[in-house]
C-alpha cells in the first residue's frame, strides 16, 4: 500500500475513509461500554473527530488532568449506548430500505421492458416504434385473415348457396325436376308432306343441321 497521488481520488477517499472510521469507533463504544475519541487532521489542516462520551472528557482523563465523577460518567454512556443503538438500529433500516428500492427499481425497469408498448408513443425511442410498427402491421394480418375466415364461413352457411355443378347441370336438374308436359304430336297428312315448298324447307334444315350454321326449329303438332 502507498499514497495516493492523484489529488481529487485522494480527497474522495480520505472522507470516505474518515467516516468509515467514526462508525468503528461507535460500534466499539456501544458493544464494548468503552470511552474512546478519535481525532483526524486533513491535508488542509481540517480538524475531524469522534469521542463517547465525548473528546474533551476522554482527553481530559487521559492527561489526567480532571477526572470527571463516575455518575456523571456512567450517565453520560448510557445516553450514548442508547443514541448508538438507535443509531444501528436507523443505519441497519436505511440499508434494509435502499436495498428494498433497488429491487423495485429493477422490477419496475423488468416490467417496463415487458409492457414497453403501454409507453406513449411521445416517450418510444426509435427501436420502440421500430417494434411497435411491426406489431401493429402483424395484428392487421391477423385482423384481415379472421374478417375474411368469417365472410366464408357466413357465405356456405347462406341459404342462398348451392354447391355442384356448372349452370348447365342446375338448369338440367330444375328441368327435370319440373318436366314439360307431353305434347301429343298430331298426324300430318300426305297432302302436306307432299308439298314441294314443305320438302324445300325440311331439305335446308337438315342440311344446315350438318354443321352449316342453326337452322329453322320445327314442331310437329
């Protein structure tokens, strides 16, 4: 161990390493019932001390110069056994409190990271709407795929829906599910037939018929 030469780490220290040393000197008093003092100089010619009862009583004895009476005394440690006590008592809870704080703290920062999308948006930074962007999209894809699973499902349970074949096969079905009446055919007679502008016409339908184009419907009645 050596001095330290850096002025500012130096300093630092130096209070750090004072009280440190002030709460062993109450801590010995208290435990033990003990009268001590305890002076420190700094490197500025500051004067820092610590005594129980105090320092001048505990200078004074050591150079003998007064001795203070033993009642007076034993009174004086009591007060300071009880003012030390609860000192440790205050110290111990702060402790206890400090630490307790730094556990909620970290909770609170866990469950920030957790719920960070409950943040207004003001406070988001850029990684934050980055993530929140891809969440909103996600959520309308899921939003369009259900609409669209529900206009299905609402459209094959229409009574409106039928389900098959091609137009031809239902306007096949309706027919023969509703059929014509039979027409009863009535005789032509020779006359007619031998008609040459009746066997002109029945020769041009039967040979359009053949893939020359539609030619005229007849009925027999």
């Amino acid at each position: 161990m050596k001095k330290m030469t850096n002025e500012r780490n130096l300093q630092v220290t130096f209070s750090k390493r004072r009280n440190g040393v002030f709460k062993k000197a109450s801590e010995l008093a208290t435990l033990c019932g003990v009268d001590l003092a305890v002076i420190v100089f700094s490197r500025g010619e500051r004067v820092f001390s610590f005594g129980t009862p105090n320092v001048d009583s505990v200078i004074q004895r050591y150079t003998g110069r007064v001795a203070p009476p033993l009642t007076s005394l034993a009174h004086l440690t009591v007060d300071e056994r009880e003012l030390h006590a609860h000192l440790g008592y205050l110290s111990n809870q702060f402790a206890a409190e400090k630490k307790r704080e730094e556990e909620l703290s970290r909770l609170l920062k866990t469950a920030e990271n957790h719920f960070w999308w409950a943040t207004p948006i003001e406070n988001m930074n850029k990684a934050q709407l980055e993530k929140f962007k891809i969440a909103l999209l996600n959520l309308k894809t899921r939003i369009d795929e259900k609409k669209e699973k529900l206009l299905d499902e609402s459209t094959y349970n229409s009574p409106h829906f039928f389900a098959g074949g091609g137009s031809s096969s239902n306007v096949n079905d309706t027919m023969n599910v509703c059929p014509q009446p039979f027409l009863r055919n009535h005789v032509i007679d020779g006359s007619v037939t031998r008609n040459r502008r009746f066997n002109n016409m029945f020769r041009d339908g039967h040979e359009q018929g053949h893939g020359h184009g539609p030619g005229p419907t007849f009925g027999f009645f």
